[in-house]
C-alpha cells in the first residue's frame, strides 16, 4: 500500500524543456513552494532527460511516496501515468498536474490553475477522485486517443510549433484551416462496440468518417470539447465520429462550434459510449495519443475503470 498524499514523500517529476525550455524555471519554482510548504525532507525532484524517462522514473519511485506530481504538458502526464500503471494497482501513488505545456488538456480536465503557485495549493489540498485511464494495443492514455482530421491537425500543429517556436490557438487554426481546406480526407472505418455501457447492446458501426475520437476526458487539442460530456469517472469511453459529406467551410464551423462542445446537435457527429471497442481502419489514419503520435490500421481500446487516484484542482461541481 502507498502512504496517503498528505503523510506521503511528494515526488516531482519535471520536465526541464516543457515550453520552450519555461520547464526549468516553473520546476524551481515548484521546488522552492514545496520545500516551504510541507518540508524538504518530504520532496523528491526528478528532471527528465529524454522521451519516455518519466516513465521509468514513475515505475520506480520508492514505497515512501504518496503523491506525484508531473510538471510539464500532456506528453509528459502521459509518461508518468504510464509509469504507475506498470506498477501493481495497490502500489500506484497518486497523480498530480502542473501544466507547462504547450497542450494541457489534462490539466484542464482536473480543474488546475495555470501557474505554479495557484497549482501548488491546490495540490496541497489533496482533493482526489479515482479515474479510467484508457488503454489502446496495450499502451495507456488518461485523455484522448483519436484518428482523422483532429490528429492531423494536431500532429501538423507540433510540426508547425517546433518549426516556428509559436503556440496557441491561432496556430491550431492555422493548421486547422490548412488541413481543411486542402486535405479533407475520409476514412473508412468499422467501430465494433464489444463490451457496451450497462443497458445497451453490442453494436458495429461502419463507414467513412472524417475523424474518430475515444476520449477519457473531454477535450482534445488543446480544449476543444470533442466529447463535452466526458467524464474521468464512469469507467466508460466517450466515442465520436463525424460522417461525411461537409463542404470544408460547413466543416471548420462544425470544428469552431467543437472549442465549446457545442457541435453535439450536428446530424454529421455522432457519439457513444462503451468499455471496449475494436477500431478498424481500410488505410493508416493519423493518429495521436495524448498528443503524440501513433500508427496503424486495428486498435483494441477499453477503459480500465478505478485505475489512478488523481488530485484534483477545483472540486467538482
Ligand atoms: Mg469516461
């Protein structure tokens, strides 16, 4: 059994050149908060060195810690979540966030503040939730997994901010309008719902589609509300998928009203909700997990209820 997060060591897991090198800086000033807050003898701090780091750093944290925290973007809570779940589920400390990222999705879905200080007492209060993390070919992801259009327009938004140092919105929209107009392909899909929510039936879906999404939480690429109703804590996947045919204008408006969630009554967008489904592709999507990159055509993804103890920042509603 882990310690309880507020008897527990608290190990900070940072990554150094999360935004554009502010990694370092924010991971200092995390550190200095801590040690004044709950002792340095209870702080333990870990730089990241390379990709996937964090994730060994997680699976080896010591049996004295009780609370994690990830200081970085979504690719860095995704390493971390993929290190405690390597460990065995009784072993696994609790998981915090402070965003400093380029994407923080996660972030927002836990209700954190977007600086250090603020998050830092919000952390201490130690609110936590049990949450799903999601689980696609045997690889973990605690927000959002997604194929077509929105993958491609994340993907080319990572290109287009390590080309030019840039974030934000106006980049996805940038990119966003460029994939649009110029590469609005389709894909054809056959989403087999295998294992459904209590109540419904198991049911296959087939068809071409512009984008399909299985999210944990509710948004994506960097808070749009792809599935609005999303919940961490339900132990189910929220699925949507959007059908053809849209002229690219009647498709940025979809994506437009999508920031707000608010693309839910369009006849082309349709939703689920499952524990497990099996994702079939005729040719290779695009395709992103938690903001990175993966490949393939056949994805066996579930939920994998009750699976981390996360802090959250704001209670919830
Ligand atoms: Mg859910």
């Amino acid at each position: 059994m882990v310690p309880a997060p507020e008897t527990g060591k608290i190990a900070l897991i940072a990554n150094p050149v999360a935004k554009s090198g502010r990694g370092a800086a924010a991971a200092d000033e995390a550190t200095r908060l801590l040690w004044s807050r709950v002792g340095e003898e209870r702080v333990e701090v870990f730089y990241t060195a390379r990709p996937r780091h964090a994730t060994e750093l997680a699976k080896q944290l010591g049996p004295e810690v009780g609370c994690v925290i990830a200081l970085g973007g979504d690719g860095l809570v995704n390493e971390v979540a993929c290190g405690l779940m390597e460990r065995p589920a009784d072993e696994r400390p609790a998981l915090a966030v402070i965003p400093v990222g380029s994407g923080n999705d996660y972030a927002a879905t836990l209700g954190m503040a977007y600086s250090v200080v603020p998050a830092i007492s919000q952390i201490l209060h130690f609110r936590t939730v049990r949450a799903d993390v999601g689980c696609v070919n045997g690889r973990y992801f605690v927000e959002t997994l997604s194929f077509g259009l929105d993958a491609a327009i994340a993907l080319d938004t990572m290109e287009r901010r390590k080309r030019s140092g840039r974030a934000g919105t106006m980049l996805y929209l940038e990119s966003a309008v460029d994939q649009l107009f110029n590469h609005l392909d389709t894909y054809r899909f056959s989403l087999r719902i295998t294992d459904p929510a209590v109540g419904e039936e198991p049911q296959t879906v087939e068809g071409e589609a512009y984008l399909v999404a299985s999210q944990i939480g509710p948004t994506y690429g960097g808070h749009f509300r792809i599935t609005p109703e999303a919940s961490i804590e339900d132990g189910l996947l929220d699925l949507c998928w959007a059908t053809p045919k849209l002229i690219p204008m009647r498709a940025l408006a979809i994506l437009l009203r999508a920031r707000a969630g608010k693309h839910v009554g369009s006849s082309h967008v349709h939703f689920a909700r499952a524990k497990k489904v099996e994702l079939d592709f005729e040719k290779e999507p695009p395709a992103q997990i938690d903001g990175e990159k993966i490949t393939g055509t056949h994805f066996v993804i579930e939920c994998i209820p009750d699976a981390l103890t996360v802090v959250l920042g704001e209670p919830r509603r």
